[in-house]
C-alpha cells in the first residue's frame, strides 16, 4: 500500500507541476507585451499531444518593442526598470495559461540597440534551446566560449556554460539573430539582467554568470564574445513612459523561438 500511495503521489504532484492549458495562444496581458513563446512551449523539441497525459514542456517569455526614435534616448536607469517590469509580466501570463509558478523562468534580460528592444527571458524546462537547436549563431558563440575557456581559463577543463545555455542573455541574442541580419557585435548593444533566484528571493539586478575562480565559465564570457556593454547593476532603476520614452512605442510585437514573428 505503501507503494501505491508514493505512485499516486508522484503523479498528483507531477501533474501539478506540468498542468498547463496550451489549447489556443492568449494575448499579452501588460503593457511591455511580455508573452509565452506559444512555439517554443507547443513545438520543441517534440510537438504537444493533445491525447494522453500531459508532459514537461520547455518555456521561454518574451517581447520585442520597436520604438520612432533610438533607444539610445532609454536611460541605463530606465532600461533597468523596464527588465524587472518584464520579469512580472510572466506571473500573469502563467497564470492565463494554467502554467505552475514553479515553471517560472528565474531571469529576464532586456537587450538594446537602434530602435529596438528585445525582453527575453531565461529558458526553463529540460532541454537546451542553445545546445540543442542546430546552426544557430549562439551555439557557435558558445562553441567559441568553451574553446577559450578550456584552453585560457584558470583550470583548463573542457565545460559547457554554466547554465548549459538557458540564460536570459542566450535567449535574448537567439531572437535578435532570427530577426536580424547584421552582426549582433556590430550593435554594440546594451544588456541588462534580473533574476530572482529563488521563490522566496527578491528580484533583483545581476551581472552575467560566470565565476572562474569556481571554474565556471558562463555569460561573462558569452556578452563579451558578442560585444554587448553590461550596464552596471548598482544603477537605480528610474520610471519610464513607453508612450514618450525614444518618441514613444512603435510597435509591440514577438520574435518567436520556433515560427514568424506573432503581430497583436
């Protein structure tokens, strides 16, 4: 009996834990357009079934704003701002797709260049998006990283990034390479992160990961192979208007991991 009891358990609390409601993509719910990768969660690696019991899935949120002037006229203080309000804008949106919290993403970046902003967060769920998405100009990023990391680094060892890829900053320069065609180190684009570590942490800013003298190597490696300029976490955040801010938002759309561009 006692077996049977833990069976049924795990399946009570697996089931909570991979619920979801995939049935039909919703519509952002805030104003930076923070949205499920309807792709990504539906599509890969394997495609969803819609018989049989529901499985883990690989989740990702994103938005892609695209502004009348620079968002070189976007303070770092403001940038600042606009990450930790994108960071919540999952919890709603899990919350329309019946999504458990425990799926949230821990990280969320907001990347800059021209007139446009990309908010991505870091990839949760089983599977590498990075390392196992073929071709991509991140995955031959990261391929460099390891090479200078096992041959430079302090201990010499031949490992992955430290998160195996899933970071904000990962995502973020995944959905400005299917959208773009120059160079992401020719933007000389600006990167900022917050995380919340944990249920019970308070989000906070955070610099790129990666500690060599704990012989891990990680973002710091991977925004300096594709020249973004960190902005310092020690930066106040400071209110914005997305309807003045770079003359005001243009267009609020989403680059999709696994299909086009979703238009609202």
């Amino acid at each position: 009996m006692g077996g049977l009891f833990k069976l049924f358990l795990w399946h009570l609390l697996s089931y909570g834990l991979y619920a979801y409601d995939l049935s039909t993509p919703r519509r952002p719910l805030g104003p930076l357009g923070v949205t499920l990768d309807y792709s990504l969660a539906t599509t890969w690696p394997t495609a969803l079934s819609n018989t049989g019991p529901q499985v883990p899935r690989n989740w990702a949120w994103s938005s892609h704003l695209t502004f009348n002037q620079p968002v070189s006229q976007i303070t770092d203080a403001q940038l600042w701002q606009i990450a930790f309000d994108a960071y919540n804008e999952m919890a709603p949106d899990l919350a329309q797709y019946q999504i458990n919290p425990r799926n949230t993403p821990s990280a969320m970046a907001v990347l800059a260049w021209g007139n446009q902003l990309i908010l991505a967060s870091s990839q949760k769920g089983p599977t590498s998006f990075s390392y196992n998405y073929p071709s991509t100009p991140v995955l031959s990023s990261l391929q460099l990283c390891q090479t200078v990391w096992r041959d430079d680094g302090v201990m010499n060892s031949d490992k992955t990034h430290r998160t195996d890829g899933k970071c904000s900053e990962q995502m973020a320069a995944h959905l400005y390479f299917f959208s773009e065609t120059t160079d992401l180190p020719l933007q000389s684009a600006r990167v900022a992160a917050v995380t919340k570590p944990s249920r019970n942490a308070d989000l906070r800013a955070t610099d790129p990961c990666g500690d060599p003298q704990r012989d891990t190597w990680g973002c710091n490696l991977f925004v300096a192979s594709e020249n973004l300029r960190v902005l310092d976490r020690t930066i106040a955040p400071a209110a914005y208007d997305l309807t003045t801010v770079a003359g005001g938002v243009a267009v609020i759309d989403q680059i999709q991991l696994c299909s086009t561009i979703r238009r609202y």
